[in-house]
C-alpha cells in the first residue's frame, strides 16, 4: 500500500517517487512513548504505508503493535524486529496469525536473530550459528502459515516433535497442525540482517530484507548482496521483484542541523558502542564499511569506557547525514530524495511525531488532493501543530 509524494529537488521542481514511508516506533525506554495513536491515525489518513515496533529487553514488538494498530484501518503493521530468541518459531507463528485475523490480514513478520549479549544475557541462550538457527526458524514458521500439514523439524536447533529419546522427554509428543486456520498461507516474512552473509540470506529464504543502516551512496554493495541470496531462492518463495528492502531513518526536523544532528548522535553512539562487546558489534560493523570505522573506534572506546556523552559528540555530523534526515523541513525533503532510485522499497521514519508528521508534510510537496483540495502539506502541517501543542514529543 504505497503512495506517490512529490519531492522539492534543489532546483525548486519537483519529482514523484514511489518509495513507500512507515514509522518505525522502536522500543521503549522507561516508558511508553506519547503520542503515536494520533500520529499514526494523522498519517494513515495521508498514505502512511505501516508501522513497526521493536524490542530489545523491555517492551516486546507484539503488544505495542495489536494495541495501537486497533486504531487503525488500512496500515500494515510490522515487527521490526521479534527476537527469534524470545520466542519458539510455533508460538511466534501463533502470534502472527492471530494478529494477521485481528487486523484484517495486515500483519508483516519481522525476525531477527539478535546479538550474543541479548541472546546470551537476556534469554540465557547460545548464540552459535546464526544464520543456520534463522533458516530452520523460518522453515517451521512457514509450515505453520501454510497448515498443509503436522509440523515437524528434525534440525540442529528445533525439533518437532521432541524425540523420546530427548533428555526429559515423555515420549508422548506428537506432531500438529494449528487449530486455527491462518488467514494467509503467505504472511510476509522480513529479516533483519546486516552481516552480509545474513543479508544474502533474506534474499533467499525471506520476502524481504531490514536494514540496520542504509545509506544511499552503498546501495551498489547492498545489490550485489541481495542479488547473490536471489540466485538462490526457491521458486516456491514470491518473485524477487515483489522483495521489499526496508530501513530505519531517524529523522529531527530542526532549524539548526547540527541540533538536529545532536538529538542523532546517542543513538548512533548506543548502537555503535554499546550495542555488543568490541569483539562482536555487528551494528558498528555496518557502519564501519560506510568508512568510519576510524571515528567509531574512538566512539566505542568512549562508550565502553562509561562516557557517553562525549561518545556521542564524536559521532561525526557526515554520519549522521548519510543515515538519517536532520535539518529544517525542507532539507530533510530533499535528503529523503536520496533513497530514490535506491534497492530501498520503504523508509521507516523514527523520531518524535510532530518532526514525523512535518516529514511527511514537507515530501508531500505542492501535490494536491484528488479532488483538488487542500494541499496535502497544509493539511499535515495543521495536524502536527495541532498534535504538538497537546503533546510533549518523544525522543528519536
């Protein structure tokens, strides 16, 4: 369900895309964020394409999602992304179709596999072998969607039934279909991956990829990596043309771009350096190839070193643009322009509502209403100013 937006180009014309545009709600910090009911009923009256939720070791990506996507109509609604870890692949299955009847079959899976601190700390599991985990977790998933038949595994890391044999099995095991009857066969499946190999793998198994990071300027590398998981995937997997390619964009709509930048830089500084050890930080990784690994050496040995702050101020400004919108509402208009033309299907835009909801306003451009109305961009200006004169945003 996506939507044309008319984009001011640095000449003042404009241009029309089809880059589809989400929310990405994150996860929580102390408490739940304010707001998002209103922005989201705001933006799905514009054409907003879904929203998503996440989790990391607080808030799950469940809840969040079937309690405010009730207040929506036609929004795809996303986990972006469940821990494969925090649940068994039949009872994330479970969530999903119940979740996929309640909203009308609007239900996208996000999966990922984590990292070792969560898996290992958080859900006291071994973090080995990844990718083969997520292919077999996948495997039964869809065996759960498509309700051929009893579902069975007889993998390194799930199986079904549990032999007899097992250490604390009855033996009384059998293997079963759900009772429910899933509404789609083919509920999407995304993968959030960043390592190559992993991302390769949503190419293959998957219908369609969540990047970490994804700055234009390495989308040649993101297509190869893409294409080599095509070679091969499976004919029973949708065509490759329908793959969806999704990241999260920060964005900060302030006057001032280095203020902008500044509400960005912790969260680079997190995922750059505290989000793993220094041995294992797939997320600084990523950013490493955009070819700041240099600077992100000194933000992870700040970071490690308990200051954060000073982490973030040496997250450099350049990075900042290359990932995220930052600046007044017609910068940012323009930046998003970036990902046009890109592998990107779908930018999930994350911070405040009011700067979301400003965005979108600004994307819209000069385009009108079918019916030759209001413009669309004055429209979503009124509400944001509406909203944020009631609201206290939330952090990106």
């Amino acid at each position: 369900m996506g939507f044309g937006y008319y984009v001011p180009t640095r000449r003042g014309a404009s241009a029309l895309t089809t880059l589809r545009i989400g929310i990405q709600t994150g996860y929580w910090s102390r408490k739940p964020p304010k707001g998002i009911v209103p922005a989201l009923v705001a933006a799905e009256a514009l054409g907003l394409d879904s929203v998503w939720t996440a989790e990391a070791y607080g808030s799950d990506a469940f809840t969040p999602l079937a309690w405010w996507g009730s207040r929506t109509r036609r929004l795809r609604l996303g986990t972006g992304i469940a821990q494969m870890a925090a649940r068994t692949p039949t009872a994330t299955a479970m969530q999903a179709i119940t979740l996929d009847h309640l909203s009308g079959g609007r239900f996208v899976l996000g999966l990922g596999a984590s990292g070792p601190q969560v898996v290992e700390g958080w859900y006291g599991q071994p973090y080995r072998r990844p990718l083969a985990r997520t292919r077999e977790y996948v495997d039964v998933v869809r065996q759960v969607f498509t309700r051929e038949r009893p579902v069975t595994a007889d993998g390194d890391f799930y199986r079904l039934p549990l032999p007899a044999d097992a250490p604390g099995a009855t033996g009384l095991g059998k293997a079963l279909k759900p009772t429910v009857h899933p509404r789609r066969a083919d509920i999407p499946i995304v993968l959030a991956a960043q390592g190559p190999k992993n991302v390769a793998l949503a190419a293959e198994i998957a219908d369609g990829w969540m990047a970490g990071f994804y700055a234009p300027r390495a989308d040649a590398e993101h297509r190869e990596l893409l294409a080599a998981g095509f070679a091969q995937r499976s004919g029973e997997r949708t065509p490759s043309s329908r793959f969806e390619v999704l990241a999260t964009v920060p964005v900060v709509v302030r006057d001032d771009v280095e203020a902008a930048a500044d509400v960005i830089r912790p969260h680079i500084a997190l995922y750059a350096g505290g989000m793993g050890s220094k041995e294992a930080n797939f997320h600084k990784a990523s950013l490493d190839r955009l070819g700041y690994a240099e600077a992100l050496d000194e933000v992870q040995d700040l970071y490690l070193a308990g200051r954060k702050e000073d982490a973030a101020r040496a997250v450099p400004t350049e990075l900042v643009e290359e990932i995220a919108l930052v600046g007044p509402a017609e910068k940012v208009a323009r930046d998003l322009a970036r990902w046009d033309g890109t592998a990107l299907t779908t930018a999930l835009l994350q911070g405040d509502p009011s700067s979301v909801l400003t965005v979108l306003a600004a994307a819209q451009g000069s385009r009108r209403d079918a019916d030759g109305g209001t413009p669309v961009s004055a429209r979503v200006r009124a509400t944001a100013g509406t909203w944020a004169a009631k609201v206290a945003p939330t952090k990106a």
